[in-house]
C-alpha cells in the first residue's frame, strides 16, 4: 500500500544482516546520506537489546520458513531483492 502512495525511491529498506557483516557505521552512512542528513559518526556500535535464545528444533524451523514462505516472496519480489535475505 506504500508504494502505491509514494515513489519506490522514497525509501530505503536495510536489512539487519547487512549492518552486522558491514558495521553499524558504514550502514547508518546509507540511511544518513538517504534522508540527506550529515554523516553522523556513531560512537557506540555495540549490540543492544541483546539477549540470548536456546536452540530452534528442526522442526519449528521448517514450520516458521513454510509459514512466512509466501510473505517472503511476496516481499522480496515488491523490493526486487532477487536472493532474499542473502546479503545485497
């Protein structure tokens, strides 16, 4: 329904994955630069709201990826993102 209202370049859609293997840094750059802000230097990159989860049975994995699979690719094709949550 967004992008019915607003032009696709209006946003900037980051993926979590992409912030963890490039730097907090380097991604807020994109986010600074997109809404035309100053490059900001972020001073604390550590993680926060952290917390740590025991292991995902097989099972409930498979049941989650089956789930989400179509909302996944619904998703993936608005962003045209053609490799999914790989890395850009």
């Amino acid at each position: 329904e967004w992008f019915a209202e607003f032009e696709r370049d209006r946003f900037l859609v980051l993926k979590l994955e992409d912030m963890k293997a490039d730097g907090m840094q380097r991604t807020m750059s994109k986010a600074f630069e997109f809404l035309e802000l100053p490059d900001f230097e972020i001073e604390d990159e550590g993680a926060k709201n952290s917390r740590s989860y025991g292991v995902m049975s097989d099972e409930a994995r498979d049941r989650l990826k089956a789930f989400y699979a179509p909302h996944d690719a619904k998703l993936f094709k608005l962003l045209g993102w053609t490799n999914g949550w790989e890395r850009s």
